[in-house]
C-alpha cells in the first residue's frame, strides 16, 4: 500500500509553461476523432437524453480519469440533482467497477455511468451534447492524473497538453487533485493564464482513509503524502 511521494528534478514552475498554454489556447487541435471514441459517444448521449427525459432538470457532472470509477459513484451521491459521466482510457481500470463494494445500486436507477474512452476524444465531443440538449456541466473533476515529473514531460500534464483550454471550457468549476505541489502550482497558473480564477489547497484525508474519494487518494494518504485540491472558475463575463 505505501507509496514514494513525486520525485523530480523540477521544483517549481517549469520555464516553458506560459508559452506553452497560450501557444495551446491559440491553435486548433486536429487529431481525427477515432471510430470507437465517436461510438462510446453516441453511447454516451443515448444513456444522457435517456437520463433527461426523466430528469429534465439534470445537469452533468464530468468525472474524467475515473480509474475503476469510485469516484464516479461518489459524485453522483454527492450531485443527486446531476448524472455523473465517468470516462478512463483503460479497460482494465473500467472493468473494475463492477467489482467496487460500494456499487450496488441497479444500473437502471444509478445518476451515473463510467465508460472506457480517451479524455481526448470526448472533451472535444461534449460541447455539441452540452448544446444540444441545453445541459450544463456543472462540474468537472480530473482526480490524481498522472504527473509525469520530468520536466520534459510536460506536454503529457493536463495544464501542458494542447487541450487544456478546451478542458477548463467544459464546465464553470473544475477541479484537480495531485500529491505533487509543482503539478498544484503549474495547474493553477496555467489556468490563470487563461483567465480563470485558480487556486490551490491542501486537503486532509485523515486515517482510516474513509473520506478519500478514489484508490489513488486512499494510497497517497496512507503513504503520509501531502495532497492538493486545484479549483479552477471561470470569471463572470461582464456584457
Ligand atoms: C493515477 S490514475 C488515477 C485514477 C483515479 N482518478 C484515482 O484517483 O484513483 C490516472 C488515470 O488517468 C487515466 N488516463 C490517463 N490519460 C487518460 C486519457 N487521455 N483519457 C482517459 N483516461 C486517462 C489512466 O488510465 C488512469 O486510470
């Protein structure tokens, strides 16, 4: 269970990362969406309009990174009034959520799902649903995304990946959790680069662990890890 704390030789900021998030926010990103990221979408907006059509009142909560979606199924007790979409690449991680003590309620009447796909993908995708069905996303988590530490890996960071823009634009509020500080700095000064209101904390989970929201937050603060809540809201637009 114990895990090492984030190793790296960066200490604070990386050097690069304002050009880096304005040359992002300035450039189209042109991967073609693939085959099966646009059908774990139709599914995605088959399960939502479903979900409306009941709950015409709902909005969404994105989880995304969800791992094996424990998270997931703590937010969507959490936002009863919204239905909670879980996305991970790894079918692996997804395919364990079947398997969670805590999943026990029947898929029919559960807010929320979790779908193996690329972040990627359906960040790009959601808009036109979001549109579409006049539903807002009222929340946006992204919980314990790998850091990757080298410095020269800072195009693989959220804050550092063409995308973030297009990430932070998906709801009003976002927020991150790392056990790194650099990962809690950089993330929030991205974001205010950007023109979000963004700031960092520090975020007790004390033992027996029982408030921790996901296997990855239960293992950092097992190991004694210091963690970090990252809010990101976009500021009131004046007219
Ligand atoms: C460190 S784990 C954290 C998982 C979970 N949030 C937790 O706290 O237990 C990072 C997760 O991000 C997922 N991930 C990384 N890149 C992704 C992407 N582009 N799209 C979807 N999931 C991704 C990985 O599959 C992995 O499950």
């Amino acid at each position: 269970m114990n895990s090492s704390p984030v190793h790296s030789s960066q200490t604070s900021i990386h050097a690069d990362l304002e050009r880096l998030v304005r040359k992002h926010a300035a450039t189209e990103y042109l991967r073609p969406i693939p085959p099966f990221s646009a059908a774990v979408f139709a599914e995605i907006c088959g399960t939502v309009q479903q979900w409306l059509q009941e709950h015409p009142s709902a909005s969404i909560v994105l989880d995304s990174c969800c791992g094996t979606g424990e998270s997931t199924a703590h937010l969507a007790r959490r936002h009863t009034n919204a239905f909670v979409i879980g996305i991970d690449k790894s079918a692996h991680r997804t395919k364990k959520h079947g398997q969670l003590e805590h999943n026990n309620d029947s898929t029919e009447t559960r807010n929320y799902q979790v779908w193996r796909a690329d972040c990627e993908d359906i960040w790009r995708l959601l808009p036109t649903l979001f549109r579409e069905q006049k539903i807002i996303c009222e929340k946006h988590y992204c919980l314990y995304p790998n850091p990757y530490p080298k410095p020269h890996h800072i195009l693989r960071r959220w804050h550092g990946h063409p995308l973030f823009s297009h990430m932070l634009a998906l709801s009003a509020e976002t927020e991150m959790r790392t056990n790194w500080r650099v990962y809690a700095e950089e993330c929030a000064e991205a974001a205010r680069i950007l023109g979000y209101t963004a700031h960092y904390q520090e975020l007790s989970i004390d033992a027996p662990f029982g408030d921790a929201m996901t296997a990855f937050e239960r293992k950092y603060a097992a190991s004694g890890h210091t963690l970090y809540k990252i809010c990101m809201t976009k500021q009131h637009e004046f007219s």
